[in-house]
C-alpha cells in the first residue's frame, strides 16, 4: 500500500467533519440534559459523518492506486489504525456503565450486547432497541469497518475496475435491504444506503488521480454550492435515512471534489496547526462525548438559557474536545496504533 502525501485540504475538511459532530451533540446535550432554551439543537452537524464516509472513500481509493497492494495487509493495517482507540474508549464506557451508571441516560449491560461492541457487529442496544454498541458513536465504526471489508475484497479487481466492483457490491446489498427490510440489526446496518457514501468518495478519488482540472474560480464556486447544498438540505431523519446518501453525502462528495482540485492545482494555504488538527480527527470523534458531559456536569443551571447561555456553552465544550483530543492522539491514540501494528504487522 502506497503512502498517500498529505493533502491539506482533505486534513482541513477532517476536523470540519469532526466539529460538526461536536457541535450536534453539544448543542443537543444543552437543549435536553440541561434543558437550556434559545438555542436550537444543530441536527445539519450529523452530516459531518457522510462528510467522513465520504473523505474515506477518497483516502482508501488513493491509497491503493497502485497494483501490488495485497486485500490482507489491507484491511489489517484499516483495523490496527481504528480499533485501538476505540476499544479504549468503549473499555472506557464500560468501567463507568459499571461503577457509575447513573451518569448514563441510556445504558444496559448485556453480555452479547459488549461483546457485540468490541467486534464491530452491529447489535441491537438493550435498552434503546437501536443497532448501537455500548459506545454508541461506535456506529459509524461499524459501516467503516463494512467498507474496509468490501474494499479489500474488491481490491484484487484491476484499479480502473474498483469503483465499479464496489458499485455494485453496495447496490446489491441495498436492494437486498430495501427489498427484504432484515429485522436483524447487523443486516439491517450492512445493507445501509449510506455506504453510497464511500462509494461518491471514491468517484471523486478516481476524478483527482485522473486528468480533470479546475481552475480557481471554477474550484471556489463549486466549494460554495456543494457547502450551500450541504446545510439547505434537510437533517437525514434517521441514522439509515434511505436518502442521506444523496442529500449528505453527494454534496459532501461536492465539496471533497472542489477541495482536492483546488490543491491540485496549486491553490492551497498549508496551515500547520490545522493539519495536525485533522490527524486528532478521529480522536475528537471518539472523546468529544466525554467533554461535553464534563462540561455539562459544572455548567450553571442559572446559565442554561438564552442564545448567549447556548453559545458559551458550545465553546466551552468544542475547546475542551479540542483539547482533549489533542492529548489523547499524543498520549493514547498513536502510541497503541504504533504498538498493536509493531505486534500484529511488523511494523
């Protein structure tokens, strides 16, 4: 598997993505658990997650241009990069759902139901009747997990057949949901339409390492439609709403495209700080919760109220995210991704 050179752009939509998730839950914890008024819970911030989905079509895709790269080394390397982290957090979970459940809203221990969390197979959550595992942002974890899956199996196809092999094998999977509904909760996630999401990344991949090009103001006035697009459609109503692919992730795919164009042609401003920002991306997905919560554990109840009450509350939460997912990538993410892969891979 090639090294793919950082593309900044893509670093830059990364801790976008993740900060929009942030602030959907930040938001949504100040207007229920606080029960603060004036400030509206930010639903449009769960696209964040197609914007995600779509960003890692792209990656895989540009990642195994190449011929050589071998479906096993493949997924080993996506599952060492993802499930240290998580397993730790979900341990995490499980310590307080043990000795402190009553900080929980919703949360029931089931033996099948952890076991289920730690391999990433969709199970359905005890108490909610939800396809969620005990670390419930751990959903989004378990269709990463299906992509890797289906994108190492597609990877003996010849590069230039790859985005079709994985057309579809996704099509066939959603119409096999749409036409047997499964009511087993792993099905019912494998056979998502939302998977459509990786496969639009990987279109904007095939379009990036081929010979398309934009010019600047062509790049910038896509970005502004594809963003416009992304927050005048209307917030999915479910998780597997049957449509978010298309008004989610396709303006999602909108504004990866303009971004990587505009780097492809030059016109990027490296921001280092902002890099390294979207390497702690996947730390703040998985410790946003925690801050949130901490925040909203010594957060006033006098202050629970009015737009500037809300406001101040969503910066005290994304700053102390921020900062504890700069210190979690430092200090437990990356050193257990660099152990577990020097054990299981070699290097």
């Amino acid at each position: 598997m090639t090294s793919l050179p950082t593309i900044f752009h893509v670093q830059y939509l990364r801790i976008a993505a993740a900060m929009m998730v942030v602030l959907l839950h930040a938001s949504h914890s100040y207007a229920v658990h606080l029960q603060g008024r004036g400030l509206p819970v930010l639903l449009d911030g769960q696209k964040g997650v197609d914007l995600f989905f779509v960003i890692s079509g792209f990656i895989m895709t540009c990642m195994t241009a190449r011929n050589g790269v071998r479906p096993g080394d493949f997924f080993l390397r996506r599952l060492t990069r993802v499930a240290p982290p998580y397993w730790i957090v979900t341990v995490a979970v499980l310590a307080l759902a043990i000795l402190a459940p009553s900080i929980f809203h919703t949360m029931g221990l089931n033996v099948a139901h952890v076991a289920a969390s730690f391999t990433f197979l969709p199970w359905t959550h005890p108490e909610t009747g939800t396809a969620l595992p005990l670390f419930q942002l751990g959903w989004s974890l378990n269709l990463e997990l299906e992509f890797y899956l289906l994108f190492a199996l597609v990877l003996a196809v010849l590069p230039a057949r790859r985005v079709t092999a994985m057309v579809t094998v996704v099509a066939a999977l959603v119409a096999a949901g749409l036409i047997f509904r499964p009511g087993v909760a792993a099905f019912r996630v494998w056979t998502s339409p939302i998977l459509f999401d990786f496969v639009l990344g990987m279109v904007v991949a095939v379009a990036f390492l081929g010979r398309m090009r934009l010019s600047r103001p062509a790049g910038l006035t896509l970005l502004v439609v594809g963003s416009a697009a992304l927050f005048m459609t209307p917030a999915p109503q479910t998780t597997y709403d049957p449509w978010r692919w298309l008004t989610a992730g396709g303006p999602a795919a909108v504004i990866l495209l303009a971004a990587v164009m505009l780097e492809k042609g030059g016109h990027v401003r490296r921001v280092p700080w902002l890099r390294f920002l979207g390497d702690a991306s996947y730390a703040l997905y998985l410790c946003h919760y925690f801050a949130i919560g901490a925040v909203r554990a010594i957060w006033p109840s006098s202050a629970a109220d009015g737009l500037i009450g809300g406001a101040l509350f969503l910066a005290a939460a994304a700053a102390l995210s921020l900062i504890g997912s700069v210190l979690f990538r430092l200090l437990i993410e990356k050193p257990a991704v660099d152990t577990v892969r020097r054990v299981v891979v070699g290097k």
